[in-house]
C-alpha cells in the first residue's frame, strides 16, 4: 500500500553492473530481464529497439536496422555521445535514449547524492556540498527512490529468506503531535565460525512508514489541533513482510499483543518467537541483536531519524523515499 511499485517506462533498460549484492546477482539480473523482456545477451547495441512506438523495428528490431547519425556532446562531461538514426522510420536516438538517466542534465550528481543522502546528510547541506539547486536535489531523491523500490523487490522476490526480526520505531512529521511509525523487518544471517554458529544483520527487507495516533499527554492537544490521526501501523507490517519470500520462517519480535497474529497473516506456517523485556535482560548475548544494530544504524544514518537533530520530517512519502535509498544502500544495491 506505501511502498507501491513503480511502472518501468519502455525505454528503461537496467546495465548488467546495476544489480551488486552479496550472492546470486546474475541470477537476479536474469529473472528481472526475463520478466521485462530485456534481452541481456549479445552486444550492447543488441538491446536497442526504435523509440517510435509505431515503427516496425520498436517490438522486433531487425538486424541492421540503424545507421550512425553522428555525435552530440553532453553538457555536463563534454564527452561524445553516439546518435543514431532508425532505416525504417527516420527516427533519431542515442545510447542515452535508453538509459534511465535520459534527459537529466546533471546525471553525475546522482551517485554522489544517494552516497551523501544515506550517510547522515540533510537536503539543504546536499545543496550546499554539491552546488546545486534544492530542486535538482529533490528530483534526484525521488529518481532514487523508485529506482531503489524497483530493485528491491526483484531481489526480495529472488532470495530465501530464513530468520526474522520485526518492530517498529517511532518519529514524527512537523510536530511530535503528529508521529510516525516505521515497520522495520530485518534478516538475521546465519554463519559458521571456528564450528561454531554465529548471527550477524543481514539484509532490510523491509522499511515502511505509517502515521499513528500521539500517546500520552499529547494525545488531547493533537486531536484539538489536527483531529483525527489514522491508526496504520497494522497494515504497514504488512506491507513490510508481504514483499519477503519465505516457507515457514522464523520471526522474533518483543511481547506486542497485535505482532503474532500479524505474522500469522502473511506467513501462516511461521514460528513466532516472542523476546519480553524480562527475558532479555541480565543476559550476555542480545537475541534481537540485528534489529537493534539497524535501527542504531537507521538513526546515524538517516539525517531525519536522527536524535537531538533540527533535521525532522516535513511528509510521510519524503520520509518513505529516504527509507528505501538507505534499505538499496544498506543492501548494497549499485543505484547510480
Ligand atoms: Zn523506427
């Protein structure tokens, strides 16, 4: 429901080094080409099919069916950019025509912003660092940010997933009258040393913001002020676990009465293992370990999300854009 996918325009064609991850990233370009009709061998020219959506070469591209029409320099770079020109109906395009960077006019600022903007930097200061205009840095976020939802859930829908943990964190938009919850699933990734098993955070595998009612002593200055707040924390776990493909895996969450049947909707056959807050402590190991180190790491690393910070949230799809770059980075998708 928040984190809707975005439609893939038809002249979107992904680079093979797009998708970097620890394991199988092939396998994950292949199935991502498969379903989209990319063609992902042959020449780089091979992918190529005419921009008119009329011509006879735009679905079923014959052999030889463009000429070279020359060269333009780019604005930014001032490098050679070939053009090319369709035999059948004239129409002109270049390798740019089909890269998802086409018509952006300063495409070399994208990797520097989705490094800075998941490395505790806020939108004014990304402006200031990379001489650029507010506006130009928002249009890259939210570039980012689709690309960055796409490729995760290729890669969701590719790999197994085994352990769980899930909670939610809480921040806010405008005023603390008006909070946010944020569904956080994380993956626990098992590992063998000295013989021994060992755990360690793996992948997000899901981040989901969702407004909630104020608690406590501001919840009658809220209602006065802004009146009903909608309750969609239920519905953002979710949204955050339907993208995760598992049979029968484990979760672990802390003692919330509303978690076990949450994790029964989406996985009927999981086991559901509940950490109370006596359980957890006078102990030596942190059974929740991985989902603590990434909201530590979602709280250095997300500007907004930071404590004693004056970065805060001004709407909630701002804040979902920031949390899926940061999930891509995090998971070391290659975005830009
Ligand atoms: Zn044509």
């Amino acid at each position: 429901m928040w984190t809707t996918l975005p439609t893939i325009t038809k002249y979107l064609i992904i680079p093979n080094n797009l998708l970097v991850n620890r394991q199988n990233n092939s396998q994950i370009f292949a199935n991502f080409a498969d379903k989209n009709n990319i063609s992902v061998k042959g020449t780089f020219m091979k992918h190529y099919f005419c921009p008119n959506e009329n011509c006879e070469n735009h679905k079923y591209a014959k052999p030889g069916w463009y000429v070279k029409n020359g060269y333009y320099k780019t604005k930014h770079n001032y490098q050679r950019v070939p053009r090319y020109k369709c035999k059948c109906c004239k129409a002109n395009f270049s390798s740019q025509t089909f890269k998802d960077t086409y018509k952006q006019k300063k495409p070399s600022l994208n990797k520097k912003i989705y490094e800075l903007y998941s490395s505790n930097t806020s939108q004014n200061r990304l402006c200031k660092l990379l001489n650029c205009n507010i506006k130009t840095v928002v249009r890259k976020i939210r570039f980012l940010a689709n690309k960055a939802r796409t490729l995760h859930n290729v890669n969701m829908k590719n790999i197994e997933i085994r352990d769980i943990q899930f909670d939610e964190m809480e921040t806010f938009e405008h005023s603390r009258k008006k909070p946010i919850s944020i569904a956080v699933a994380v993956e626990v990734e098992r590992f063998e040393k000295k013989g021994k098993p060992r755990f360690r955070t793996g992948r997000i595998l899901g981040l989901v913001a969702c407004c909630m009612p104020a608690k406590g002593h501001l919840a009658k200055v809220s209602q006065e002020l802004y009146g009903y707040r909608r309750d969609d924390r239920y519905q953002a776990g979710i949204d955050a676990l339907s993208k995760i493909k598992a049979d029968s895996p484990t979760i672990m969450s802390d003692g919330k009465r509303a978690y076990p049947s949450l994790f029964k909707e989406v996985f009927p056959t999981a086991t559901v293992k509940t950490i109370t807050r006596k359980q957890n402590s006078g102990t030596k190991f942190d059974p929740m370990f991985s989902l603590n180190h990434a909201c530590a790491l979602l709280r250095h690393d997300v500007s907004r999300l930071a404590r004693k910070s004056w970065v805060t949230t001004k709407n909630l799809s701002g804040l979902q854009d920031h949390l899926d770059i940061w999930t891509a980075y995090r998971n070391g998708y290659k975005l830009a």
